[in-house]
C-alpha cells in the first residue's frame, strides 16, 4: 500500500479505526435510521429528477459513459 499524505505529514489508512458492518441507531435532520456505517453504495436511479438551491439536475451517467467510449 503506498503512503497517503494530508497536508504534507505521512500516514498509513491501513491502521485506521474500520467502519462496522453492524447496524447503528442514529438519527439525521430528526429521522431516525439503522443501517451500517460501512455499505455499498446504492445504485444510481435515472429516474429521479435532482433538485438544489432551485436549480434541477439529471443523472449523466449515460452521457458520461457515451463521452469516454467515443474517446
């Protein structure tokens, strides 16, 4: 494993506290939740419009991907 840097000091990510895999009760903006801290990423819904500060987004994925196999 190479050596990570932040801010110019050294350190190894290997000695690191893990995430658990055992689910947590927590809460977020007054909703509670139990999942684990360490989980796969969801997958990506194409389906659903973004929306922040006003502005609406869309999932790029397919562009994306379009632009990097076309070179």
């Amino acid at each position: 494993m190479t050596k990570l840097q932040y801010r110019g000091v050294g350190y190894d990510n290997a000695q690191h506290e893990q995430l658990s895999n055992e689910p947590v009760d927590h809460a977020y903006r007054g909703q509670h939740y139990t999942s684990a801290p360490r989980h796969e990423a969801a997958a990506v819904n194409t389906e659903v419009e973004l929306q922040y500060r006003g502005q609406h987004y869309h999932h790029q994925q397919a562009e994306a991907a379009q632009q990097v196999n076309n070179g």
